[in-house]
C-alpha cells in the first residue's frame, strides 16, 4: 500500500509552508536524488480565479516547494512551473493575473504554457478504448515531475479533481472541453502516458461547496492514493467515483494507502460538503447543461 | 412611425441580452442584426431575426432600418455610431459612450449634425429598485442626503463564459487597455456615476484610489470619493475581482436612511421567470431601457440619459482616473 501524508499548517507564512512541505515529504520517507536537473512542477490553474476561491493553487505554496527542492537539491537546479491553455483560459493571461509571473521573476524559475511548447503525438489506452495525446517536450525532458493540486468538487459526472484531473491539465490541447463526454477514461489515459512522480495538495485553502481554509498540506508519490484521500476529505466515497477505480485498474496506483501525520478525520469535518439541497441542485443543474435546457432557461 | 424598426449591431454578451429583450418590445420589430460570428448570427435568424449581416455597413445601408443597438466593445463605438448617424440611423448606445472624451464628442456631433436620436444604455436608471431611490431622493422623504455609498462587485469580463456547451475565452479586446479606454472604472464605474449624476447632479470634485489585483495594465478595482455640486459625498466601490455579484446603493440622509440593491435570483426564480415572461427579472432594466428607447422615437421625444450625459460620464471617469489618492 502507498503512502499518503496529512500536515496540518495553522498560517501560510513562507517558513511554515516550507516546514510543512518538507514535513509532507518526510512523513511519506520521500528523498530527492541528488542528480536531478529539471524538474517540472504543474501547478492547478483555474480559469482566472485566484489561490482565495481554492480553485488555483497559491503562487506561495509553489515558491515554498521550490525553497524546499533547492534547499534539499541545489540551488542551481532547472525548474520549470508549466500550464496549458484551456478551453476559455490563456496561460499568457492566467500566468501573470494567477501571480506567477511574479513568482517566476522574484524565484527566477521558468513559466511554460505547454500548449506553446515542442511535442511528440502518442497513443493511449483506458477501458478499452484509444485516445492520442501530445507530449509536451518540456513534460518529456524533466527528471522529476511534481503535481501541486486542489481539491475540488466538480459539476462534471467524475465529482471530484485532484492530482490525476490537474495532470489532465499537461494536455497541451486548448479545447480540453471535447474531452468532457468522456472526461474520466481521458483522465485515466493521458496519466498512463504523462506520470508524475510526485504529487503535494495545497489544501490551505479547498472549494467545496464554497471555499474554506483548510490549512491541509498531503504529499504521496501514488496519484490514486492520493485521490483517493482527497476524495474520502470531502465526504464522497471513492468507490462510488469510477475513474479512481479505472485508474486503479489500469495500474496508476492504489486505492488502498496508509495515512501518516495528522488523522485524515481531522480535517474531514471541516470540508464544505454538499448537503441534500445542493446535491439535487447539482444533479439537476447537471442535467439542464446536458440537455441544453439551461441555455434556454437563463441559466447560463 | 407606427412601428420602429431596429437593428442589431453586436451579437456579444450584451448583444443577446439584446437580441432576447427585442423580441418582447411593443411598437418596435428587430429586423436586422450583424456580427462577425455566424454562429451569433444563426442566433440571431433563428430568433425570428429576417436580415443578418457579417458587416455592420450593409446592415446602416438598409433603408427599413430605422434605429440601431450599438453593442460592440468599446474601441469599435466612434467609428460604427458616426457611420450609424450618416445613415440617418436613431442610436441606442451601450456604456461606456467611448474610449475618451474626444471619442465621444465625436459621436454627440455626428448625431446633432445628422439631427438623430442618441440614447446610452445605463440599464440601472431603469431598474425598479433604483427608479425607487430616485423617488425617495426627489419626494424629500429621506431629507438631504449627506453621504452615499454605492457599491458594484463583480467578475467583470472575467465571467466563465459558455456557449453550446462551449467554455469560450475572455475576448481578447478586454485585456487592452487601448481598446477598452480603462478597468473597471470606465467599465462598472460608469454605470454608478451616471446612476448617482441622475440623483444628485453634477459631480464637482472627484478622486479615486485603484487597485490591480490581477497584476494588468488596468485597474481591477476603485474607490472613488466625490463631492456632489449639492452637497452630498459619494463613495463609490467597484471591482473585477469577485466570483459573487453586488450592486448596492446606500443613501443616508438628514431624515433617514434608505437602501437599493439588485441581485441576480436564485436559479428556481430564474427558471420560473423565464418559463412564466420569457426573461429574466435580473435584466429587466435592460429590456425597460429599450422600450423607453423605442417610446421616444414614436413620441419624437429626446431620450435620457443621452450622449451628453455619457460624455459626462466620461470627463467624470478621467478626472478619477487623474486624481488619484496613492495610499502606498
């Protein structure tokens, strides 16, 4: 079984993200090599809406990592935060009104839009079916691969996104919505083909049903442990969640995992779960959007 | 006239907002419309609309049309309005009137000159909940007003916005400054300071404080802090920088105190609404507007607020934009 690590941090000061970081990391025996020479860290950037809404991950809880990988690395060492465009989000916006430009020019670390990058076509399979995918030459040439995620509910049918969606995010392909009637199986594939080693959640602050701070820091190298745990924080059970279990099946990782630090029932109550109301609000807005009845009713 | 007959140029956000109130005007039929996008304009067709037109000219050159909607984004207003009133065109514009104040002298010229109506489209002077404020103000119920507060929150162009399913991008136009003419002053700002210039009058003095969140070229929030020609102090909050919206007026008098606001109704309401008028009462201000709009064209009667009071606006928005408070 993988291990999965639960930090509790009070503040977000940058010493005690750094310390809460480097403590993630231990709690899961995690060690960098001392060879590495690029690494890539993929933020989740959401739309334009800032770390505050917890749908981005905090620009602060990146320049903590890179102190951390510097400090236990080198200092010299070659990192590269990337993100791709999406369907209505433009890295060239999103880097600099997320913070990252800033952070880019204060840690002197590189900014990539994956959509903009060199990259070779390859083939992935996930329930039986083919997909094609880029792979981003910047994705291709790291040594060490880092996924900082939120948690986060989702309207989709796969409920909730983690490390495995935000790695869905590497798709340098702009119109990421295509992939929506089959956004599960798209998640599972392209994570067959783009493995990370490293998955860390800024939980400082999460978006349930609305945000709230929750000042969780987890860590694990199993991206379907780690979802798994997230999933669980949120008050779902991850075997109602089926692209967890396919991506289980498909061999990314476990289900199963031991929790180390800080019980996981420590920060589950605080999560902003959906109640009843918003759940049926949810499923009904769901179905308005598929049927094309929310255009109709005003409520898009 | 018995009938006006209108066109739509700009099929954008507002544009549909547009295109949906058109179709439940009385005494007013929307025969036209143009944008860039086809697939705006099969919209468009698809509403009832019997002429649609890739470029706006062909739509000033028809001859039926007896009035248009201008709604393209702001670098575009000069160009399209002075072409619209050579046509011979009444002009129902969208706020802001232009980039700047020459910009926007030009247009009032074209349309004194060419003797056509020049309407702006401050949908807030129109909403009940505001034209309440403006009774209360005038009625003398709440004394002098001494100080309002006003406030308008929102996400701006930053909106998720959808169409078929479709997330689409913020259109680039809004991240430039040139084109724009400002931030969220020039944007939000415009509606509350022609909002509170119907209330109080002119603004004698006015100084603003700007944020950019966003780190961009253009302020994503301000403060602005103005002395009325009658007295009354102002302080006007807008921004960019929220996920939630709030607009709200707060006036406190020598008298009493008296508050409006305007929210968007919880999705339930808004399905009923739309089910039971076929709009929905968030933009009914909007829809208001437009009927004032074509009302004043069948009584040949001059509509408020005009192109001067846009121009207004505008001085107003760049004295802010030139005296700034810097609080470090």
């Amino acid at each position: 079984m993988s291990l999965v690590s639960f930090v509790k941090v009070t503040y977000k000061h940058h010493d005690q993200l750094k310390q809460a970081i480097a403590d993630s990391l231990n709690l899961i025996h995690y060690h960098f090599s001392s060879k590495l020479e690029n690494i890539v860290i993929k933020p989740n950037m959401c739309y334009y809406w800032d770390y505050s809404t917890g749908q981005t991950t905090d620009p602060k809880f990146v320049a903590a990592l890179i102190d951390v990988l510097r400090e236990q690395i080198s200092p010299d060492i070659n990192i590269s935060i990337v993100e791709s465009d999406a369907s209505a989000m433009k890295c060239k916006y999103a880097f600099k009104m997320l913070g990252y430009e800033e952070l880019a020019q204060n840690y002197n670390v590189k900014l990539v839009n994956l959509s903009e990058d060199k990259h070779n076509t390859v083939e992935a399979r996930a329930s039986g079916q083919s997909f094609r995918f880029m792979i981003p030459q910047t994705i291709q040439n790291a040594d060490l691969k880092i996924s900082i995620p939120k948690i986060k509910y989702t309207m989709e049918k796969i409920k909730i996104t983690c490390t495995l969606k935000n790695i869905f995010g590497c798709n340098p392909y702009p119109q990421k919505f295509k992939y929506h009637s089959k956004l599960g199986e798209t998640i599972v594939a392209i994570n067959k083909v783009m493995k990370f080693d490293l998955h860390i959640i800024d939980g400082i602050i999460v978006s349930g049903i609305q945000p709230r701070r929750l000042g969780l820091v987890m860590a694990s190298t199993d991206p379907v442990a780690i979802d798994t745990a997230a999933a669980k924080i949120a008050g779902l059970n991850p075997k109602t969640i089926k692209y967890l279990q396919l991506a289980k099946k498909e061999g990314l990782g476990n289900t199963a995992f031991i929790p180390k630090g800080k019980p996981l029932e420590h920060f589950k109550p605080q999560y902003p779960k959906k109640n009843l109301q918003t759940k049926l609000m949810s499923k009904a807005y769901s179905i308005a959007v598929q049927t094309g009845l929310s255009k109709k009713l005003g409520l898009e | 006239m018995e009938k006006i007959r209108l066109g739509l140029i700009g099929l954008g956000y507002i544009g549909k907002i547009h295109l949906k109130h058109c179709q439940k005007l009385k005494n007013a039929k929307l025969i036209a419309a143009s944008d860039l996008s086809k697939k705006a304009l099969k919209i468009a067709t698809d509403a009832g609309v019997k002429q649609t037109f890739t470029d706006y000219e062909q739509l000033l050159r028809n001859s039926d049309v007896d009035a248009v909607i201008i709604a393209l984004p702001t670098h575009l207003h000069t160009r399209c309005a002075k072409q619209a009133a050579e046509a011979k065109k009444h002009i129902f514009l969208e706020k802001p009137i232009a980039r700047n104040i020459t910009e926007a002298k030009e247009i009032i010229s074209a349309a004194r000159k060419n003797n056509i109506k020049l309407m702006m489209g401050y949908p807030l002077r129109f909403n009940p909940a505001f034209c309440k404020v403006k009774k209360r103000i005038d009625d003398g119920t709440l004394g002098e007003i001494e100080i309002a507060n006003a406030a308008y929150i929102s996400t701006g162009p930053f909106m998720h916005r959808a169409e078929a399913h479709t997330p689409l991008p913020v259109p680039e136009w809004w991240f430039n400054k040139e084109l724009t003419g400002g931030g969220v002053l020039i944007d939000l700002g415009s509606h509350v300071i022609n909002l509170l210039r119907w209330y109080f009058g002119e603004i004698a003095n006015i100084k603003g404080h700007f944020g950019y969140r966003f780190n961009l070229d253009f302020e994503d929030s301000a403060t602005c802090i103005a002395k009325f020609g009658n007295g009354t102090l102002a302080v006007i909050n807008v921004g960019w920088f929220s996920q939630g919206y709030h607009l709200k007026i707060e006036l406190h008098g020598s008298v009493r105190s008296f508050s409006a606001n305007h929210s968007p109704s919880n999705p339930i309401s808004t399905v009923i609404q739309t089910l039971t008028r076929g709009y929905s009462k968030f933009y009914e201000g909007h829809l208001a507007e437009l009927q004032y709009f074509v009302n004043c064209l069948i009584k040949d009667q001059p509509p408020s607020p005009s192109g001067e009071d846009g121009l207004k606006d505008l001085e107003v928005i760049e004295q802010a934009y030139k005296n700034q408070i810097r609080l470090g």
